[in-house]
C-alpha cells in the first residue's frame, strides 16, 4: 500500500500535455484500489494479535482513505467541469495533506507490524 500511496501522489503531480484525461482517471482507479486496500488490511489487522496501538494506526489509515474519496469527488467535479467548486485550492490542499498522512501512516504500520512479527521488540 506504501508504494501505491507513493504512485498516487507522482501520478497527481506528473503534468504530461495529453496524457491529463488519462492520469485523473488513473489516480481516480488507483485511489479506490488504495481505499479498498486500506479497509481490507484494517479487516484483517482485526484478526490479529497485533498491538492494540498498530490496530489504531491501521485504522485511521482507513478511515483517512474514505475521507480521501471524499474530497476528491468534488475536485474530480471541478476538473471535469462539471460545476465550478469555489476555492477549490483549499479542497485540494486538504487532499495533499491527507494524502501525506496516507503514506507516513501506512509506512509506520508496516514496518511496526514486521517488527512485532518477527519479535523485534518486546517488554523486558
């Protein structure tokens, strides 16, 4: 999921003339898969032993996904002129900012977890 979150925000940020229409609708694909990921791995974390403090991180991580969708729907709508959203720049700063949190949360949780699993750390 890291590196999907990482091929998220290159995509969002790559200006290609030409390609635009394909790169909104390939971050557009790439964001449902992140946000099916992240509640899939929050399922899965559920079943686990892990520490409580992974399981909390795990699920933010899920929760900020959804919230993710959710912004950027009205930013897809702006885009596609459909309608035009007043001060989207701040829809779309807010965007970035969570999408940041995305990828430092999913980081933090894997490596985390592998360490938990392989018995990295424990209480002496």
């Amino acid at each position: 999921m890291v590196w999907l979150a990482f091929l998220q925000i290159i995509i969002a940020v790559a200006n290609i003339p030409s390609s635009n229409v394909f790169l909104v609708y390939g971050h557009v694909i790439l964001g449902l898969v992140i946000l099916g990921l992240a509640h899939y791995n929050n399922a899965q974390f559920k079943k686990t032993e892990a520490p409580n403090r992974l399981k909390r991180i795990v699920k933010s991580t899920a929760i900020l996904a959804t919230i993710q969708v959710l912004l950027g729907i009205p930013i897809l709508v702006n885009i596609m002129r459909i309608f035009g959203i007043p001060m989207v720049w701040i829809i779309s700063l807010l965007h970035l900012v969570i999408a940041l949190a995305i990828i430092t949360q999913a980081s933090s949780a894997a490596t985390a977890y592998d360490m938990w699993e392989e018995k990295e750390y424990t209480k002496s």
